[in-house]
C-alpha cells in the first residue's frame, strides 16, 4: 500500500531515526545482558569485562541451579494455563464479539476487571483460600491462579477476532451436510487459527514470566525460572542472573519474532473471511 | 422429488414479540417445481428459507418433506441445502476444495471428489477453476461455484437466497438461464427468496406472496397480473389503477359507468375496480370511454407511460413507442376501458382502510 507513494526524504530519514532508537532500546539492553552473562568481574570504569568466564552458564546446567526443574515446571504451568485459558476464553471472546445480549456491558468489564485491578489486591484474599483448600505449594494452585491475568486476554484478543469473523459460513456448512463438530474443526477453527495462536503465545508468555502469583500461591515448592531469577537477583550475582534472564525472555523473542505482522495491524491471515 | 410443506409455521425471535417475524404460514411447495417467496425486505421470508433448511427453529407449526415432519432433523441431515445471498465460499479452500467440500464432509474417496468436482464445475459452465482461489473468481463465477457446491451434495431441496440480487443485469439473465436449465435436468425441488417481482415472474412455477411475516396469495405467475387479491398485491405487480365502486351481484357501477362483474371473482358491495396499464385503450372504442388529460408522458424504447387525469382520479396507461408523439401533454384523449379486463379488489386489506393507500399512490 505504502510502498507505490513517494516518501520525502525528511521523513524517511526520520523514519530511519525512529526505527534505530527502537531498535536499540530493545538489543542494547538484551546485548548488556549477554555480555553480563560471560562476565566474571566487570567494575565501575571498564566499558568491558576485565575477565570472560562460561561460569555463570555452567552453572545455570548444571543440577545445583535447579533451572531445568524451573523450565520443566514453568513450562507444563504455562501450557496448562494457554489451554485452560483458551478453553474459557475462546468461547466467551466469540460470545462478546458476535452476539447481542442483556448485560454485555456488565460481562465485558467484568472481564476486564481482573487486568485492571492490582494482582496483589486480590492475590492476599486468594491465597487464604487457596491455604483452606491445600492448592498452595501445588502446580493446580499455581495454574488457576495464572488464569487470573491470562483469561481475561485471551478474552479481549478473542472478542476482536470475532468481531470481523461471518458466522453464515457455519450454517453455509451445516446445510451442505456438516456436523457441529466437523464445522469446528473444517470451518471455524481455520478462520480463527492466527487469532488463537496470537492469544495462546501470549496467555503462554504471560504465565511464564509471571512472578508475584508463583511465589505466592506456590510458596516456595513450585519453582519457575522467574522464582529463580529474583532469587538469584537479590542475592547479587549479576552473571547468573543475566544468564537466567537469557533463558527467560527467550520463548517472548520468540513470540515477538512470529506475531509481529499481526501486531502491527496487517492480518492478512483474517483478511478473507469478513 | 419431494414435496415440502408448511404447516402454521410461525417465527417470533423474541418471546415477547407482538409481530412474528413468520405468521401461521401454510403452503405446499409441490415436487420437482419452482416455488418463489416473494415480498418486499423484512417480509420473513429469509427466515422462512432458514427454517426449511433447519438453520432456525420455528416457534410453532410444522415443515414436512413428503409428509414427513423434519422439525426433529438437524439441519445437516435434511438434504436441503441453501446457497446463501452473498454465495459465502470459505476463503481458505480452493475453488475445488469448495465444490467439493460436501463430498469430503461425507468422505468420499479424493479420486472421486475430483472427478465429480470436475463434472460439476463443468454443468456450471466452469470448467478449469478447481485450482483457483474463490477470490480470483468474479462475482457471477463466484455464484456459479456455490451453486455447483450446493448441487454436488444431491440435495432433495434446493434452497436460493436471492441468487440473482447481487449481479450486473446481463449477468443475471445468465445465471437464471443457468438456473433454469440446471433445474430442466435434475428437476430439484426448488424454493426460492426474492424482492424483485420481474425475477419471480421469470424464475416460478408458484409464487406465495408475502407481506410482514403474512401469507398474502400463492399462485401461478400470471394470475397475479390478472387476478391480485387486494391493492397492496396488485400494487407490488406494477397494478396502479385503482377507481372505486360498488359491485351488486353481476354488475359494478362506477362515476365512468356500468360493468359486468368478472365471473369469477367473489368480491360483493364497495370495492375497487382495478385494470392494468397496458389495458387501457388510447383512443380506444370500447363501450365504456372516459376522457382524460395527459398529465405526463414517458418514452420507455418499446412503450410510452402516460400518466392521465380523469375528474379526480389519477391513471396509468401504456401506449406504444409512436404514442409518445401521437398524445401530447396537456392534450385530452379518450381512453377505452375494455370490460373483460376489469378486476375487482376489496377496499380494506389487512383490517386496514385501502382508503390510506390510495392517497399516497404517485408512484
């Protein structure tokens, strides 16, 4: 659309400006990092370590780090936490961007509610519960209480999906011989497959980083890699630390690099079924 | 062949709703023919469609197929398939993958799909677009792939919503040609929606006319023109000419004069008298002539309109292309109502006063 235009070379240069100090806001930060990861000791007026060392990442493997119990346990959390969160908030996007019903104003917010409410407002409450019912200290405990702040996203990103989805091409379907479960699988779900993986990588990322409610609800026996990461930031080890903020944020770089074009509003994938 | 009928069917969307969307409906759709539901927008009778294919479930009445009821049968299970208005072809499936969609539903072998995808796209008069994708297909192609999706499936139905309303005109005189011959081969039993009564005419065997939800008269076309039931009818078949009168026994009398009642119309006491445009005689000699003033001409190619004022009333006739010059505004003719044309219609529709309508009728 963009490209047939002539650009005035004020404004690509300021383009071109833009997009360099984004850019660097981004790497440069996530370059100190791994730089800080192979440092052994890096003082204040050096621009460099003085001495490299793979330490801090042999640590890291190694059993003593307890990281690869943090992965193994983060990630079965936040892969639960995607499917129950899609599970719910899948059909609640569809119900809120395609119907009309008394009280959806009502419903939307209380949706939002939970995004909008400090997680720590509501987690001390929970947590009382949670002691009551034994879900403290468990993986279930920690998984339903990560729904708190996924659900309510699946929800939203769901609902916009929705909005620009023709549900006439299910009883197009239904009439040429489809099955309620083979219209699911033939036709709906390929419509709204690039929304659900957006919100699935998200409600994902989300869970995976998630610290308060992890530490809270799994007092200490549920160890994820953020666990680990404060943990190991409080007690002063900067190259540790780095090296496991490495390991954190890599499945987001991840997700960044595959849900750009859709973050930046060219859904093409949606494109044809309005 | 299978005959479909309905049986005091009725739609309210909303409990509470004073109107129904579809009022206590009774009509049969007889095998292997046409039938069109024709009214204007919001008539009810895409919500009547929907209900035959089981996509919507009627508030009360029935629907049977051959006598039988299918109120209980989803609508995957009917055999009666409906090609939407906006022909709905899934975006992510090849032209191919669509036509044959209700193959591979039913899972029949890919050999055969392809086989069979190809036969149909063939009879639809597009051979070769399996491997396109519906977006590289102009609207009329577009259309003609969701009916060859619709008849691959063998349906015992054929449900059209509005298959013509959204193409060029030469495009659709195309498509009903095609529609046309497609139903001369499998003789389907077809049922049609449309707004557009000049499609109806064309396309039917039987059309039930329908306003607000209501049945108002099911018949052969022609009849229509000849015999409407009431003015709101006449009117939505190009019927303009409205003069009142009162019928006793076989005669009508009227300000123009006295006519024979038509024999077989049942319409007693105060009625309105109606005769077709093209009926009026310019010039005419037949007993009964009334002078008029030409209020306005228009020249339409093969006919000319004139619009004509008699006293207080205000006509409609039709003369040939030559009549636009032979009668000139302003100018008084003498205009011929041939007895054997009249039609009698009651004054009240709908418990409501014709009197209303008449005094809006500039059209």
């Amino acid at each position: 659309m963009r490209s047939d235009r002539v650009v005035s070379p004020v404004r690509r240069m300021t383009t071109f400006a833009a997009s360099v100090l984004i850019a660097g806001a981004i790497v440069l930060p996530l370059f100190t990092l791994v730089v800080w990861s192979f440092a052994r000791g890096w003082y204040f007026p050096q621009l460099v370590p003085q001495t490299w060392s793979l330490r801090a990442w042999t640590y890291v493997f190694s059993r003593a780090s307890q990281v690869g119990r943090g992965i193994a346990q983060g990630a079965f959390v936040a892969l639960s936490v995607t499917l129950l969160s899609l599970l719910v908030g899948v059909p609640a996007g569809r119900a809120l961007g395609l119907y009309r019903f008394r009280g959806k104003k009502l419903v939307q917010f209380l949706i939002l509610a939970p995004t909008l409410v400090p997680g720590i407002a509501v987690i001390m409450g929970i947590h009382v519960v949670f002691i009551r019912l034994g879900l403290t200290g468990t993986l279930l405990g920690v998984i339903l209480v990560h729904l708190i702040p996924t659900t309510p996203y699946v929800a939203m990103v769901m609902t916009g999906v929705f909005a620009n989805y023709n549900p006439d091409f299910e009883q197009q379907a239904r009439t040429l011989g489809t099955r309620p479960l083979q219209v699911l699988r033939y036709i709906t779900l390929p419509a709204i497959a690039p929304g659900v993986l957006v919100a699935g990588m998200f409600a994902f990322i989300i869970s995976w980083e998630q610290y308060l409610l992890t530490l809270l609800i799994g007092s200490g026996q549920v160890v994820t890699l953020p666990v680990l990461l404060f943990s190991s930031a409080g007690g002063g080890n900067h190259a540790i630390t780095a090296a496991l903020a490495l390991l954190l944020i890599a499945p987001s770089l991840l997700v960044l690099f595959v849900t750009a074009r859709h973050l930046t509003g060219e859904n093409v994938a949606m494109g044809g079924i309005r | 062949m299978i005959t479909v009928q309905l049986h005091a069917l009725t739609k309210r969307f909303r409990p509470r709703d004073k109107d129904a969307a579809v009022h206590d409906l009774t009509l049969t759709m007889p095998a292997g023919q046409i039938t069109v539901l024709l009214g204007p927008s919001g008539c009810g009778k895409t919500t009547t469609l929907k209900m035959i294919a089981g996509l919507f479930h009627p508030t009360s009445g029935d629907i049977t197929f051959d006598g039988q009821s299918v109120l209980s049968l989803p609508a995957e299970h009917r055999g009666a398939v409906m090609v939407f208005q906006n022909q709905l072809l899934f975006p992510y499936m090849t032209v191919g993958e669509n036509v044959g969609f209700g193959l591979m539903i039913r899972r029949h072998d890919k050999a055969e799909i392809r086989r069979r995808v190809g036969a149909m796209l063939e009879r639809v008069q597009l051979p070769g677009v399996a491997d396109y994708r519906p977006h590289q297909l102009s609207g009329g192609q577009q259309q003609r792939v969701a009916l060859a999706r619709a008849l691959i499936v063998e349906p015992q139905v054929l449900l059209l919503d509005e298959p013509l309303s959204n193409l060029d005109a030469h495009l659709r005189d195309e498509m009903r040609e095609l529609l046309l011959s497609l139903h001369r081969q499998s003789q389907i039993t077809t049922i049609m929606v449309t707004h557009d009564q000049q499609e109806a005419v064309v396309m039917a065997d039987q059309i039930a006319l329908l306003f607000a939800g209501r049945l108002r008269q099911v018949d052969a076309p022609q009849v229509f023109y000849r015999r409407p039931v009431d003015v709101q009818t006449a009117r939505f078949f190009g019927g303009v000419n409205f003069i009142p009168g009162t019928r006793r026994d076989a005669r009508v009398e009227t300000d123009w004069g006295v006519f024979p009642a038509p024999e077989d119309c049942g319409v007693q006491g105060k009625c309105l008298v109606t005769i077709r445009p093209e009926d009026l005689q310019l010039n005419g000699t037949a007993p009964v002539s009334i002078d008029a003033q030409v209020v306005s001409s228009l020249y339409m190619g093969t006919l000319t309109r004139f619009k004509l004022r008699a006293g207080e009333l205000e006509l409609t006739a039709e003369g040939d292309a030559a009549s636009f010059e032979r009668f000139r505004v302003g100018g008084v003719v003498r205009i011929g109502v041939p007895a054997d044309r009249l039609w009698l219609l009651p004054r009240l529709i709908g418990g409501g006063k014709v009197q209303q309508s008449l005094g809006k009728r500039k059209s």
